[in-house]
C-alpha cells in the first residue's frame, strides 16, 4: 500500500520544538518539502498539504483536488492547512 504523500510549502514548518514531520510520517505519511510558490506537479500527488503563507492560487487548488483544507491562524496570518479528506482519500 502506497503511503500518502503530505506536501509542506511553509518555510516554518517544523523549526520550534515540536516534530509535525515526525508525527505525520509516525502516522503513516510521507512528507515532501517544496518551495513556498507551491509545485503543481507535488500538490498533483499529495493527499494532504501544510500551505503556509505563500500565494495560493485556483490553479493551486485544482492540482490539489484530493486534498481537504481547514484554516489555522497562528502569528497574526492566516494560513490553510490542507489535510487527508477522511472518505476513503487514504487509501
């Protein structure tokens, strides 16, 4: 079984003490780092996505269809965390 791949375009992801690469490859995930402006070719493959700050654009969104999204606001931006759709996306 193929593991699901998580893409991170946020610059912090992961530099304060806490470990997210580690609990979602702990979780049975994949993470792949990419640059801030977003690769279409990644977010074609990934079933989650940590967005950060970067631009997102439609064009983002469409490479990304297998992805979920919630906000989460930290540090005064608001940024979209894009997560495994829980209906069958994992597997």
């Amino acid at each position: 079984m193929t593991r699901p791949l998580v893409v991170v375009s946020a610059r912090s992801f992961g530099t304060g003490a806490q470990d997210p690469q580690g609990l979602l490859e702990s979780a049975g995930c994949d993470v792949e780092r990419i640059a801030p402006s977003h690769d279409l070719d990644a977010l074609s493959r990934a079933r989650g996505w940590v967005a950060g700050t970067g631009r997102v654009t439609a064009e983002h969104l469409d490479a990304a269809q297998a992805c979920g999204s919630s906000p989460a606001t930290a540090w005064g931006w608001t940024t979209w965390t894009f997560r495994p759709r829980r209906s069958g996306a994992l597997s």
